[in-house]
C-alpha cells in the first residue's frame, strides 16, 4: 500500500515537472526589443499620383516616418495597414529595416532574415517571434491619417 502512494506522488510530481518545463521555453522568457517611440502623425493622399502604388488593393509604399520608415499597405479599398520599418526582432541594428518582397504578401529583414505577413504584420519565419509594431489609420475616402 505504501509503495502505490508514493509511485503515485512520484507521477503526479513527474507529470508536474513536464508540465512546467515545457510552458517555461525561451520564447517565453524573451522580452520583446522595444522600438523607440517617435511621434506619427501625417495625412497623406493615397489616390494620388504621388502613391500611385496605393491606388489598388495590395499597393503598398514605403513612407518617412516612425523610428526607420513606415510601410503603408491597401489591404481593402477603405482599408490601410501602416508598420513601422524596424525589424521587431532588433529593431536598433543598422540594417534591420523591413522591405517588400517580391510576393507583394509579405516583407522581410535583410539583418536577421526575419519573414512578416504584410496583412497583419505577424511573424512567420526566422528569428522573431514578434509581430511589427502597428501604426492606427483612419481613411475617409479622401485622405489616410496615420498615427500613434
């Protein structure tokens, strides 16, 4: 009887032991590398011939603007996605800048070899487990406010 009980508590004690190993990774553990905060807020005219490439569902162009640039993307025809360049994994290192790919989907970093999904800014592939910091948009049919 004495051996079941402790065989027992060994298991529940083992099963705990897992359980917490495997839900304190190092991807929990890592703070996010924080961006530094710069003001943004800008109004400009996506219809224009300026941004010409905003004129149609998928355009995307790349603004000044936030810490390294912003990245505007026409994800629907009212609306915009705007993220900030720095790459969210080390947004400090000189060339950790994101860019478009080739796909018009989704944007990389040079640096770190960090994938984004453009439509949401999440991180798919690579070192990062961060999402690329979101700017707020406003479009009234004529014009795209972006800030923070």
């Amino acid at each position: 009887m004495f051996m079941r009980g402790s065989i027992r508590r060994g298991s529940v004690l083992a099963l705990f032991l897992l359980v917490f190993l495997f839900s304190c990774s190092k991807k929990s553990n890592e703070q996010q590398p924080e961006i530094p905060y710069v003001v943004v807020n800008f109004v400009i005219n996506p219809n224009s011939t300026q941004y010409i490439e905003l004129n149609h569902i998928g355009g995307y162009v790349p603004v000044t603007g936030g810490y390294k640039g912003i990245l505007i993307y026409r994800k629907t025809e009212t609306e915009f996605m705007a993220f900030e360049r720095a790459c969210a994994y080390d947004p400090t290192a000189d060339s950790a800048q994101v860019r478009m790919d080739a796909s018009g989907i989704t944007c990389y970093c040079p640096k770190c070899k960090s994938k984004y999904i453009i439509l949401d800014g999440s991180p798919y592939e690579g070192p990062s487990h961060w999402a690329l910091k979101q700017y707020r948009t406003n479009y009234d049919g004529s014009y795209l406010y972006v800030m923070n």
